[in-house]
C-alpha cells in the first residue's frame, strides 16, 4: 500500500529543493555581476596609474580584508558550507 502521508512530504521536499535551486541560481548571478563590477572597477582605477606595483596590490587586498573582517552577518566565504 502508498502510504499518502509520504506521497505529500515528498511534494514538500520537492517544492524546497525547486525553491532551493532557484535561490541559489539567482545568487550566482547577482554574484557574478557582481565580480564582472568589481573586475571592471579596479581595471579602470589602476589603467590610470603609471606604474602598479605587486605593493599597490597587496595594500588592496590588506584594505578590502579588514572591511570584510569587520562586518556582521553572511560572508560570501562561508555561504557553500
């Protein structure tokens, strides 16, 4: 015999992977945008510097790190664990 109880909590599985799938569909997108921004951003702040050096980089990286360590809340890192 179907047991129906199962029959219906599969369709709300179900309904929660779909829902699931398109969350993270459109996070990747918005994402992505997001990285093509920023990419475009920092190639057109340093097209206008004569010389970039490997210390204009690192001081980049040592600013955006300390902005990121003092937020609250999700961080991109730790959204696929």
């Amino acid at each position: 015999m179907t047991n129906p109880l199962k029959s219906q909590f599969t369709e709300v599985l179900t309904l929660i992977q779909v829902a699931q799938r398109k969350v993270l569909a459109t996070t990747n997108q918005k994402l992505i945008k997001l990285y093509w921004s920023i990419g475009k951003y920092i190639s057109n702040a340093f097209s206008a510097c004569e010389t970039l050096s490997h210390n204009h980089i690192e001081e980049c990286y040592n600013l955006s790190q300390q902005i990121i360590n003092s937020r609250r809340g999700v961080y991109l890192l730790t959204l696929g664990r």
